[in-house]
C-alpha cells in the first residue's frame, strides 16, 4: 500500500513541500469540503467545555488500546482505510507548541511530530495567528485548537511527502494541545519538581478525551504527549494519558483509541511507553477493559471466556515458568529473564551500547587523570545504577503482589460463594495460583542481578585500576627522563632540579670535548639539544657567571665536588 522509504529530504526540498503545501491548501479543501473539509478551527479552554453528559453517550462495548511505532497521520489513514465508519469521526492528537504556529514549522522546517502534521496536511492554515501564544503551564494553560476538517494529501516525511493519490487522501478532526515545555523535573528525573505542572499535564490530557467526545469523534489517535523535545517523562506521560482514558467520564465515548508513538534510531520512547501501558509486556497490544456502569468499584473486572477460572484475559504466569506451555504463546524462563534484562537496559540506563562520544573517548590515550575521572565517574554511575535497579525491583514486587490479588476472581468469591461443590476444582486452582505467586522468587531475580551488576562493575573497576598502576610508572619514568633532558633555553634549564642544573653547568663550562663527549654517553643526552644552550652560555656573560657562582657554591656546601 505504502511506497518504501526514500533518502530523506534535506532542508531545501522541506522548504519546498512546505511551500507547495501551503500553497495548495485552499484549494485542497474546496476540492473535498463535502467530505467536511474546512480552513475553520475554534479556540477552547477546559472550563468551556462540560463535564461529560452520559445520557448521550453512545456506550461503545469494551475495547483494547493499541501502541503502534509510526506516523499519527499514516495511522489514522490505516483506521479509516480498514474500518470505513472512522470517517468523520477521527480525532488526531497534534503534539502542539503554545507559542508559535506549528511549532514555527514553516520557518525552522525541522522534523518534529507536530511539523510533520503540518508538511501532509492542510493543518497549518486552521492554526490561527491569533490563537498565539496562549500559556504553557499555570492559568490559561489548559487551553487547545480544534480544527475539525484537516486533509492529508501527502505521505509522511519518512515517504518524502509525496502526494497522495486522491482516493487515499482522508479528512480528520486535529486536535492541538501542548504538554509543559521542558519543565524542572525530580532528582530521579521520574515526575515534575512542581505538583502543579502535573495537574495541568492531567488537565490538558483530560481537555484532549473532552474535546474528542464533545465533537463525535469516536476514533482517536494519541501521541505522548511532551516526550520529546519537551522533556516530559515518558513513563509518567504514559501513566496518565492511560489513567485519565479509563476515568468514568470517558467510558463508552471511544470505539477505538490507537498511540501512534514514532521512534527511530536512538529515540526510545516507544520502548518506555508500550510496558508502561503494558505491565504483562505479551505484546504492543494491551487490553484496557471498562465498562460504562461497573457494578463494583474495582479493577478486577473478568472475562466470561475465562469464567470460573481466573477471570482476566491474560494468564499472569502462574505456577514455574518452566512448566508454562511454550505453545500458548507463554514465555519460557529463560526467555522471560532475558526480557527483563533487555527491559531494565532499555528502561532505566538508556543503552547498552556506548554513544559515539563514549566509542571516541576509548580511542583517545588513557592519561592518569582521564583514568582517575573514569574510575570517579565509573563508581558514582553504579551507585545510580543500583539505585535504579533497587527501584526497578520494588516496582516489580509491586506488581507481583497485585497480579498475585488480582488473580483471584472477586466477582465469583462474591456471586457464588466458596462452598459451591461446582466450584472446588476452579477455586483449589485458584488457591495453589496464589501460593505459588509468593514472592520466594523475587528475591533471587534481585541477588542475579546485583551478582551480574557487581561483577560487571569489578571487572571494568579492576582493569581501570590496572591501568593507572602501570601508567604511573610509565609517567614516573618520563618524568624522571624529562628532567633529566638537557635544557634548551634559561628558563628550562632554571626549572630543573639542583642536581640536574649542577650536571648542567659543569658540562658548559668545560673545554676538553672527550670529557663532554663521555658527559653525552653517560646522561643520554642528545647533541642536537646542546647546542642551542651552550651558544647561549657563550654569548651571555650573566648567564655564564651565574652558572660559575651556582657551580662554586655547590663546591663549598660539598667540598668533595671537584670540577
């Protein structure tokens, strides 16, 4: 359906399709207006817009979140491509700035989510000039731009933007709502260092859920809001883009809800978020099941397919992880550990492989104090890692301990009751599930790990260590030679040691060449250093009667030095 990837365009050929596109917008729309295309778009703030009203709401059934690494505007063709009702109904998240159109898309050009909305799409043209600025964070902040008729006409960047054929070109409502714009973060760069960035970040993902559903769009594409050049936390995006979703105000309104999170390269943002919203990490799909009306408030809400059974559409891996049935599409032991192990890298220490600047720095030569700031840094980075990995672990045990009590189908315990001889069988599974959960194991996946950590630490520690003994010595040898180097001007011949300056001075004021010439073998010294000096000496009468004082005073503290 897609043509391949093409080399990308380069800043000239940007320029180009931004003009070409802005260019044609107009007209663009007037050619699919009856499809409901429109240059119009409305300025709202949450306070304008109420409280959902669920009385109209059309009480979509259950359904699952979908995580997918691509293009929003490539995304939500797909939708409309495969599930024709999404027409006219589907809202696109626009990663927006609060300051300027676009992002200033049509002057800097660059390649960030909401510009390359703007390089497809009739986008830019709904994004009014007086619109801007509106405030990133505090009052007034929870503020966006609805533009309800947007045409993609062209492919994504990755494409070239290319245009379209007409019958792929789709009109979508856009929705622009920035996140706070690189805001203080915590010491563990995990949440925001002011409470109140948070509430506003929760009040713009809620404007965003409100704005779609007070419109009729029923299909959303989302995005993470803030985790790229804003510098949000991925996790704690994720985190509450998914809690506000499944807020009661929200349950019914959506058909379907698709995160289009584009990554590349070093970008790792579609790694944090898919187990973030995806804590059983079976695959970039997780089920995010509410109801309208839940009966009880819990988060244990069963499947009828699993009924008297576990009551949850996903095994949480009961029992030895060896025994699963590999068949079922259940991890195996080792497999499940590797995983983890890939996690916590990609998650919490950024890369295994070292940056370009860390691969030059090993070509440079190691001096005694680039060791010593390795071996400081080296120390400090495994004091966080630990740290991180202590996090990790606790997170981990947290989640255990509610997979172990969400395992237990509440919903049954409290319809049918314990002594129904029908249910023996399913509730002695579900007791010998609950032992077997016990966290026994947990605090052998921590002693692995700290081993593994630890000993990857020593390791590089004891070579790093190595390395500086013999660079010591290695120094200390050339410095002994560098003093012990003949001077080729007054002040180096000032800055050597007395001894030296002595050996010096005696060697100068001689006459007979085969004493100098023994002087030459037995010091190491090199005749092309001598002459600059020893012209010096023989020009420079202050010079030469400060070496014959320096010479007679050494003379009378030893009187055993004969010259």
């Amino acid at each position: 359906m897609y043509p391949k990837p093409q080399v990308p365009l380069d800043l000239s050929q940007r320029q180009k399709v931004a003009q070409d596109t802005v260019a044609r917008s107009e007209s663009i729309i007037q050619e699919h207006a009856v499809e409901g295309a429109t240059l119009n778009s409305s300025f709202l703030t949450l306070d304008r817009l109420p409280h959902l009203d669920h009385s109209v709401c059309p009480r979509f059934p259950p359904t699952e979140v979908k995580i997918v690494n691509g293009d929003s505007f490539s995304t939500a063709r797909d939708i409309i491509h495969t599930t024709p009702d999404a027409r006219g109904k589907l809202a696109v998240l626009n990663l927006a700035s609060d300051s300027y159109r676009g992002g200033g898309w049509f002057i800097t050009l660059s390649r960030t989510q909401e510009e390359a909305l703007c390089y497809s799409s009739t986008l830019y043209t709904t994004l009014k000039p007086e619109y801007y600025p509106w405030p990133n964070v505090g009052p007034g902040s929870v503020a966006g731009i609805f533009s309800p008729g947007v045409v993609v006409f062209k492919h994504d960047l990755d494409h070239n933007c290319v245009d379209l054929q007409p019958s792929d070109r789709c009109v979508v409502s856009v929705i622009t709502v920035a996140a706070p714009c690189r805001p203080s973060l915590s010491d563990d760069l995990s949440t925001f260092k002011d409470p109140s960035v948070l509430e506003d970040l929760r009040g713009k993902i809620k404007l965003v859920y409100r704005m779609a559903a007070h419109h009729g769009q029923h299909y959303l594409v989302l995005a993470a809001m803030g985790c790229g050049a804003y510098g949000c936390p991925p996790t704690l995006v994720a985190k509450e883009m998914k809690a506000a979703l499944l807020e009661a105000e929200f349950h019914g309104w959506f058909r379907e809800v698709v995160f289009a999170v584009y990554s590349k390269g070093r970008e790792k943002n579609f790694d944090i978020i898919v187990p973030t919203m995806n804590p059983i990490f079976i695959s970039t799909t997780m089920a995010w099941m509410y109801t309208g009306d839940a009966p009880i408030p819990t988060n244990r809400i069963p499947a009828l397919k699993y009924e008297k059974e576990n009551g949850f559409p996903y095994v949480n891996y009961p029992g030895p992880m060896d025994k699963i049935d590999t068949n079922g599409g259940q991890p195996t032991q080792a497999a499940f550990d590797a995983h983890r192990s890939a996690l916590f890298v990609i998650t919490q220490k950024d890369r295994a492989i070292p940056t370009f600047e860390q691969m030059k720095e090993e070509l440079q030569a190691d001096t005694h104090a680039s060791l010593t700031r390795r071996i400081s840094e080296l120390k400090e980075q495994h004091l966080a890692d630990l740290e991180r990995m202590y996090t990790w672990h606790a997170e981990e045990y947290l989640d255990d301990a509610l997979d172990r009590y969400r395992s237990r189908d509440d919903l049954m315990y409290i319809t049918e009751g314990e002594n129904n001889p029908d249910l023996k069988q399913s509730y002695a599974a579900l007791e010998a599930l609950y032992e077997e959960r016990r966290n026994v194991a947990q605090q052998m996946k921590w002693e692995d790990d700290y081993e593994r950590m630890r000993h990857s630490h020593l390791s590089i520690l004891t070579d790093l260590y190595a390395k500086l003994k013999e660079l010591a010595v290695l120094e200390e040898e050339a410095a002994k030679r560098r003093e012990a180097d003949f001077p080729v001007s007054i002040e180096e011949y000032r800055s050597k040691p007395k001894n030296i300056q002595i050996r010096v001075a005696q060697y100068l004021q001689l006459n007979d060449a085969t004493r100098k010439d023994k002087m030459l073998t037995e010091f190491g010294w090199r005749s092309s250093n001598i002459k600059s000096l020893q012209d010096i000496y023989d020009k420079n009468d202050v010079f030469k009667a400060e070496l014959v004082t320096q010479l007679l005073d050494a003379k009378e503290r030893d009187p055993r030095k004969r010259f």
